[in-house]
C-alpha cells in the first residue's frame, strides 16, 4: 500500500473524510502501518491502520469501515 500525502479519504459509503495527513511507517520494512486523516473543524482528526483500506487509487483512498464505525471505536 503506498499512501500519499494529501490525497482523499472516503469510508465504505463514500463519504468524504479528508485528506491523508501523516504516515507511520514500520521502521524495518518501510510499510506503511497506520496513517493519519486530517478533517474540517470541528471534526477530530482520524487515526487509522492500514487494514481499515479497502484499496488505493492515484487520487483516492476507500476504507473498509464507515464513518459511524470509525466513532465508535
């Protein structure tokens, strides 16, 4: 899973989350572990594990899980 900077976050219905903010990388392998998503005030911002992606596009990022899902974490 290669993540960029910047690039929108969706959840499983589509929603708009935000933007990828930070990236946590394994330190070994370089993989990506968990990543951060910024949202719009006064939304918290979203810490999420690579296995919350459903798949990555050059423009995208789907989540398995939805928005209602992430909150009760």
């Amino acid at each position: 899973m290669e993540l960029e900077y910047g690039t929108e976050v969706v959840d499983q219905n589509g929603k708009v989350l935000g933007t990828v903010d930070h990236l946590v990388r394994n330190t070994w392998t370089g993989e990506i572990t968990k990543f951060v998503v910024r949202r719009k005030s006064p939304d918290n911002d979203l810490f999420l594990s690579s296995e919350d992606v459903l798949e990555v596009k050059e423009d995208k990022v789907k989540l398995k899980v939805s928005l209602n899902e992430l909150e009760q974490r």
